[in-house]
C-alpha cells in the first residue's frame, strides 16, 4: 500500500486552502511546477483523484472528501500543538514553585523572578521563605524544585551545588564612629553592642565565624531570627552586626552603611535539590539567573565607590 508523505499532505492542503496551483505554490513559497508535479505523481501513486478541475479551480473531489476531513483534523492538531507551545514559552498555566533562605530572598531573589517574569510573563511563581531544617522536606516531599540556602543540606536524598561566593561585611547605624573607616576588624567591634542570630543556627554560625577565628568572645545584645530583622534593628541605631553581602545588596539603605570586614569571612550560596529529580526549564532558567544576579551583587560590593568603599548610604 502507498504510503503519503508529510510534504504531499502539505501540497495537497496548500492547494485545498488556495484553489489554484499558483496559489498553493505562493502559500508555500515554492515554484508552480514543483506544485503541478506532486499533485499529479500524488494522484497517480495513490490510485485517487484528489481534485476536481473547474474553470481553473482545482476542487476537492467527492470521493476524496474522508481524505481532506483527515489532513484537517491533522492541521486543527498542529495548531493545537503551536498553541500549547506558544503557551508554554510564556508560562500560561504552569506553575514554577521554589524557595529561598531568607538572607538571599531579601533582594537577590526579587531580582531573579523580574528576569522569569520577562522571559515567561505568565508563568505563576510560589516563592517560599524557608529556614535550613525546613528544607529537607520541603524538596524530599516534592513541594518546590530547588532552594536557594547559604549552607548546604547533609542529607542523602538531596544535591548541593554552589552556586556563588561571597563575603561576611560588617553593618553599622549611619553616624557611627566607625562608618567612615575603609575597612573595620572584628576587634574594633568586639566591645560594641553586638546583634547578630543564634550561633547554633548554621547561618548564624557562619557570620560569628570571624570572632571565633580571632579568638573573641562572641557577646551578642540583642538576636533576630532573619538577617532583615537583623538589619532592620542595626539601621535603628540598636547595635552593629556582621552579615553576608547578598543581604545588604539593595543601592540605597537609609540610616545604615556597609564597610568590608579586615579578616577574610568567606560565605557560599548553594541550589539545592532532590536527587534524582529532573528540573523544568522553567526551574534550570531560574537558577541561572539567581546565579547571574548573585554575581552581579558581589562585583557591585567590590566594584570602586560601591557600598565596600565603606562611603555612607543617603
């Protein structure tokens, strides 16, 4: 039994639409004897007339009709098709759900989600704000593809991969006597009112780091539970804090200034994920740009006259 081609059903549709061999061949952009050709080597390999010739027209014929209900079924599914893919490269009815430790979440990730909303503007994010334990669950229970966290997760189930570098700077309520300085040393702020969050949590582990390596007693007045809460009680004159860069990576912070720390503080943002878990596009986008802001946030602090300057945010 012969068998039709893709490229035939196309002809022969592109004839039905238009009427006329001229036309169909101006439909396709292809030349009118390519067209007169097929029609007939189509006609005669099938054992079907297929068109009707009528003062020039060519016309379905009778018996062909169950053939051109067929390749416009086909075509309806094609279009169906392009429409479900034109959907979906927008984001129309899907729903891309992930979270964010609350450091990162702050201002990195309000940047991220403006670069998914241009590439996909009807894609519906679910962002969450979570803390490291409640993480593990979070991904194991297949609630949200990836977080972004400043530790890693020590669990089986799930993968870390770095995600970007950075750095513990001090903060410190504007008119400080130590705003104006480049750089300030962990013993420079060992007898002021320290604010920082509970050195058993892993956050707050890394940014008392600096005190432990130099051997300081770390003696906090006052904790948060978030580095925003953090922030916020620094830029209310109530004390000084050590935090990661990414947290205070806004361009204008009224009534607080920013100065690098002297000792080396590294601090690391991880994605984390289910292992195992194939990720949407949707998701993989995302994560690339959580990563190009991230970059672009640390090469802003250590950019000449940024907020490293140790120069005072109006």
């Amino acid at each position: 039994m012969k068998e039709i081609t893709l490229r035939q059903v196309e002809v022969i549709r592109a004839v039905m639409l238009r009427g006329t061999i001229s036309g169909a061949a101006e439909h396709l952009g292809v030349s009118a004897p390519g067209i007169s050709r097929l029609v007939k080597h189509t006609e005669e390999s099938l054992g079907i007339r297929l068109f009707e010739r009528r003062a020039g027209l060519f016309v379905p014929s009778v018996e062909a009709g169950p053939v051109f209900d067929q390749i416009r079924e086909v075509y309806k599914g094609v279009e169906n098709l392009q429409l479900a893919l034109d959907s979906l490269q927008k984001g129309e009815d899907v729903r891309l759900a992930f979270a964010s430790a609350p450091s990162v979440a702050q201002f990195i990730a309000a940047r991220a989600i403006r670069a998914m909303r241009t590439r996909y503007p009807d894609l519906f994010i679910d962002l969450n704000i979570l803390k490291i334990e409640e993480t593990t669950d979070y991904l194991l229970l297949e609630r949200g593809e990836f977080v972004i966290m400043s530790s890693p997760i020590r669990n089986p189930g799930i993968e870390n991969e770095a995600l970007a570098h950075g750095k513990i700077v001090a903060i410190l309520p504007e008119g400080h006597r130590l705003a104006g300085r480049d750089t300030v040393s962990v013993h420079d702020l060992a007898g002021e009112p320290l604010i920082g969050v509970d050195p058993s949590d892993p956050y707050g582990s890394i940014v008392a780091r600096p005190f432990r390596d130099a051997g300081l007693p770390l003696r906090q007045s006052m904790r948060g539970r978030f580095a925003q809460t953090v922030v916020s009680l620094v830029r209310h004159g109530l004390g000084v804090a050590l935090i990661d860069e990414f947290s205070v990576a806004e361009v204008y912070m009224p009534g607080l200034v920013r100065v690098p720390l002297a000792e080396e503080a590294p601090i690391t943002i991880y994605v984390v994920s289910k292992k195992g878990r194939s990720l949407s596009n949707f998701a993989e986008f995302g994560i690339r740009q959580f990563r190009r802001e991230l970059a672009e946030a640390h090469k802003h602090w250590t950019r000449p006259g940024s907020p490293a300057s140790g120069e005072r945010e109006a």
